[in-house]
C-alpha cells in the first residue's frame, strides 16, 4: 500500500469537497433552487436538495480522514473512522432536525447513525 497514494487521494477528496460544495453551490444549486417551479415550490423541498448536495462533500471528507489515519496511524484507523462518522453524522442530523423544525424524515437516522458511532468509541 502505498503512502503517498493514499495522502493524494485524501487531498483530492478534500479538493473536490470544496469546489463540489462551493461551485455546486454557485452553479447548479442556487440557480434551480431560484425557479421554485413543480417540487422545487416547497421550502423543504429546496431545502433537502441542497442539504444533499452539501452532505456529499462532508461524506467525502470523512473518507479523506480515514485515508489521512491509514497513513498516519493505521492502528488508530477505526478509532477516526468511528469518530469522524460520528462527529459528521450527529451534527447533520442535529442541523437538519433544526432547519427543517423536524419535517425531515431522515433527521434520526442521520442523528443514530452519528451517536451509535460515537457510542461505539465508549465500549
């Protein structure tokens, strides 16, 4: 396994992070979120399509962490990859529990996906 392959490939992950998140954003998002046509009339519609938009980049940065641990310390590697799907997943589903005043369906599996991972660290 090679090292340096693996940090390019958490540094590309965190790269396409951002530019998915910030042109995705500038370019796709915003603009069909402006027509507020069909579906996209629905505040909560709009709002879980940019949510996913976004959770993707987080998705990636948590891969970009574990990649980081298996290089950094690879016995640590489960540690960070429970620690960062639970410090990712409880804050998204805590955010999208309060942005959506609880309309999201999803909110507490995102919420127990994060806690039983954070759980998982205590025992």
């Amino acid at each position: 396994m090679s090292d340096a392959l693996l940090l390019a490939a958490a540094l590309l992950l965190v790269v396409t992070a951002a530019v998915h998140s910030v042109a995705g954003e500038r370019r796709l998002i915003g603009p069909v979120l402006a027509r507020r046509d069909g579906i996209l009339k629905s505040p909560l519609a709009r709002f879980i399509l940019r949510f996913a938009w976004h959770i993707t980049s987080v998705a990636w940065l948590v891969i970009a962490l574990i990649l980081l641990a298996l290089v950094l310390d690879p016995p640590a590697v489960r540690w960070w990859a429970a620690a960062g799907t639970g410090a990712a997943f409880t804050a998204i589903g805590a955010f999208t529990a309060i942005s959506s005043r609880g309309r999201h369906i999803g909110w507490p599996f995102l919420t127990g996906i994060g806690l039983a991972a954070l759980a998982s660290l205590l025992i």
